[in-house]
C-alpha cells in the first residue's frame, strides 16, 4: 500500500515538474522580453528631439506585452513610459507620452512586430520593431506628423542588457 502511494506521489511531482520546465523555455524563449537599452550612436531622430537615455523592460505572456520605459528626455527630465498590450491590431492605453495615448501591435512573425501609436483616436505614427536573429539588437521604425503636421521619423536602436 505504501509503495502505491508513494509511486503515485512520485509521479504527481514529476508531472509537476515536468510541466513546469516544459512552460519556462516558452516564456523565456520569447525574443521581446527582456531589458533592453538605448544606443543613441546607432539611433537616428528626424524632427523630434533625442533622449539623452531610455532603458525598456518587456515582459511577455502569450500575446500580452508589457513594455516600461525608463529614461532622460532632451532636456534633462526623467521620464517614464509604458503600455500592457495584446499583439491583436486592437488600440491599448499608452502612459506617459504627451505625443500619444494609445498603441496597437499586430505580429508579423516571430521576431516583428507592425505598431500604432494614436492621440484622440488620431494616428500620430505607425512604425515595425525587429528583433535581430541572435537576440541582442531591438530596432523600432516608425513615421508620422507631431502635433503641427510636420512629418517625423524615428528609428530605435536598442542592445539587450
């Protein structure tokens, strides 16, 4: 009787683990999710005005992205951004940008994503962010107006920490 028991507990906790391990590499397999930091000497600004420094962490459930953006804004404020978005083309709330209110993602394949930002329902800038093959460079893209119709663009370079 002892012996079923105990073989029974033993393969509940394997199961247990099993599950476990098989779930981790999903999660932390997931190009995206990580801290990745600004390159300002690979980074190109258009009609907008560089940061001195921004740090972003993602987090990645499934679909569900969780970006928060730290840095230093041109003239020297900190300054803290953010958004939980689902990779579904549908608008979530975007925090802390004066330029926008709101983000879609929609996944084109593993390693990119095609993005909106939008103020008042407005598109402000559409752009795509890549994720090199190995995993260490983040490079968001993206063209729009700012608030006096002047065309901007943007192209992001980050290196993962």
């Amino acid at each position: 009787m002892f012996s079923s028991l105990r073989t029974a507990t033993l393969a509940l906790i394997l199961a247990a683990a099993a599950i476990a391990i098989i779930s981790l590499p999903a999660q932390a397999s997931d190009p995206e999710a990580g801290t990745w930091e600004l390159n300002l000497a690979k980074s190109t600004f258009t009609n907008v005005p560089p940061p001195k420094s921004q740090t972003r962490t993602y987090e990645v459930t499934g679909q569900q992205v969780k970006m928060t953006g730290k840095g230093i804004d041109t003239e020297g404020k900190p300054t803290l951004i953010g958004f939980t978005a689902n990779k579904d083309g549908k608008d979530y709330p975007y925090t802390g940008s004066a330029a926008y209110d709101t983000i879609s993602l929609t996944p084109v394949d593993a390693l990119t994503v095609n993005w909106t930002n939008k103020k008042a329902g407005k598109v402000v800038i559409t752009g795509t962010r890549v994720i090199s093959k190995d995993g260490k460079v983040m490079t968001i893209s993206g063209k729009g107006t700012d608030a006096k119709g002047q065309p901007l663009e943007v192209i992001l370079v980050f290196d993962k920490r």
